[in-house]
C-alpha cells in the first residue's frame, strides 16, 4: 500500500515555487516559507539563511556553496545545526579542503541524509542497510527512522515507500572511514606548479607535469599522503631521492626532490604520522619543493588536487 498524498502535495508545492520563481533570494523568502521545504522534498529555490534552516523543528536540507573565507567544515556544520562527521556523511566528502564553489549538502540535524536510489525503496530495506542486526535492536532503529523523518506512525505498520530522489535523515549514522589523500606536508600548502602541461623551467620545453610541485624551505618535514607501505626509495633520474608508497587500494603516491629519507621499502607508514623524510632539491630542481604525485592502480598519473580529502 502506499501512503504518501502528504508527500505528492509539498513536491507539488515545491514544484509549483520552483517554476514560478526559480531565481528567488534567500533574503526574500518568508521564514515560514522554508518550513515547507523538508526532507521529503526538494531543497529550496535558494539558498536558506543558515539561522532560518537552524530554527527549523523538522528537519530541511539545502545546498550551500563555500565562499571565500569557509574553510571549516566544523563551523559550517554549526551554522547549519548540524555536525561535521554529519557533513561528512551526506557528501561523501571528508571536507579536509573546503575548495571555494564546491556545492554541499547542508541538513539541521545531526545525521547523515541518505538520498533514495529508486522509486518504490521501502522503509525496512532502508533500515536493513542502515540499522544494526537483531530482531528488537532492528525494530527500534526503524521506529526512530520515523520519528526523525516525521513519517506518519502507520509507516511502521505497512512498509513504507519512497521514490527516488526522496531524502531521508539516518540518525545513528556510521561516521565514514575516510582514507583519502592529504597533503604530505604541514602548515600553508602553496603550489607553485600545479598538474597538466607546462614550460619546463629546466629542459627548457612543454612536458607534462605529474603532480603538485609545493613550495617548502630545505628540511621541512614530509609526511604520506595516505597511509600505506613503503615500495621504493632512493636516487631516480629527474626525481632526485624519491619516496613511492602503495596503499590498500593499488594506488600509489610519490614524494620526490628529497634531501633526506628516513624510511626503507616494506615499511608501513601512517598517514600525516610518520615523518617520510624531508624537502631538498635534489633530482631536476630548481629550489627547495616536494615534488608529489597521486597514481591510480594502473600507475596512471591524477590530478592530486582531485583526490584530496575525497572518500
Ligand atoms: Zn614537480
């Protein structure tokens, strides 16, 4: 059976907002006008002053864009209501660098937003994937699932259905286990040749550019990117002392233009943790920098600006 003429009606609602004033200001929109937005239905014309989602009893998402000057994931859960591992959660993102223009999820309560894949999901395969195992602990997990998501009581009678695109706060979440790529080095990060063509400032000719060339003064501590183990060190043509270390998925990352190296193959290293070795300029270089490259299984070269702080 399905229920859900209460849901039909805000999608309409919304849809009806939506084509007359796709454009609104946030400022503009009456603050009882977002309560029409909840998780059931779309996010708002616009962005929402995040103080009005924050007010919210009920839950509401939206999108947010970073601006300059964001660059904590732990405030901007904050303003919002929310918590950062919630952030983490619904974006998929661990939000290590908050890049100014990248578009993000924001919901008002702690918890992650799980987005519906197809129509006719039910509220028990919902909580199959998200609820602990057990009989009781099951059945008490699905009934906070409708309390959390204002679903009618009934939704624990009859299987509840949703349609795609439908969202849904899961509020005991699993906290994400992020093994995404870091920068190896600590402090302000300044790239001073980034990845792509480029005028070699050496041999004097256009050649690709592997990685992130980032500035540091000789000595400066280099840390992995990603957890892993050690697979080659030593002196490389062009690279000077390099480090290569491989981690869990195949892929692989390189530390190059080293002064020195405090590590030998076979070595398990952790992520930000252990002390790799330190910048030089040794190799092809014109100045103290790490030379730092990010490679796929097929020793493919990535942009490393793409990988980091993506789970
Ligand atoms: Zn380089």
């Amino acid at each position: 059976m399905r229920m859900r003429p209460r849901l039909l009606l805000a999608a309409a609602l919304v849809g009806l907002a939506a084509a007359a004033a796709p454009r609104v200001k946030a400022q503009w929109i009456a603050p009882q006008e977002w309560l029409r937005f909840s998780v059931l239905t779309a996010a708002g014309p616009a962005e929402p002053p995040p103080a009005i989602l924050r007010a919210l009893r009920h839950v509401a998402w939206a999108q947010h864009r970073i601006v300059r000057g964001e660059w904590s994931a732990v405030n901007l859960a904050r303003k919002y209501g929310t918590t950062k591992a919630s952030l983490q959660a619904t974006n998929h993102d661990e939000l290590y660098i908050m890049p100014i223009g990248r578009r993000l999820t924001v919901l008002n309560k702690p918890g992650e937003l799980y987005t519906v894949r197809r129509d006719g999901e039910t509220l028990s395969r919902i909580a199959l994937r998200f609820c602990p195992s057990g009989a009781s602990r099951r059945a008490a997990c699905e009934e906070n699932l409708v309390l959390a998501n204002d679903l009618p009581g009934a939704a624990l009678l009859n299987d509840y259905e949703f349609s795609k695109g439908d969202r849904l706060l899961i509020p005991h979440f699993r906290v994400p286990r992020f093994d995404s790529f870091h920068f190896p080095l600590r402090g302000a990060i300044r790239i001073t040749s980034g990845f792509g063509m480029r005028y070699h400032p050496l041999l004097h000719r256009r050649r690709f550019h592997d990685g992130f060339d980032i500035a540091k003064p000789y000595g400066t501590p280099v840390f992995p990117a990603r957890s892993g183990r050690v697979i080659q060190t030593g002196w490389v043509e062009g690279y000077g002392m390099l480090i290569v270390i491989r981690h869990s998925d195949g892929w692989t990352t390189r530390y190059g233009h080293l002064s020195k190296i405090f590590v030998h193959p076979g070595q398990l290293v952790e992520r930000g943790r252990t002390m790799i070795g330190r910048v030089g300029s040794t190799g092809l270089s014109t100045g103290p920098h790490l030379h730092f490259e990010v490679r796929d299984r097929h020793n493919r070269p990535i942009n490393p600006g793409r990988m980091i702080g993506r789970g």
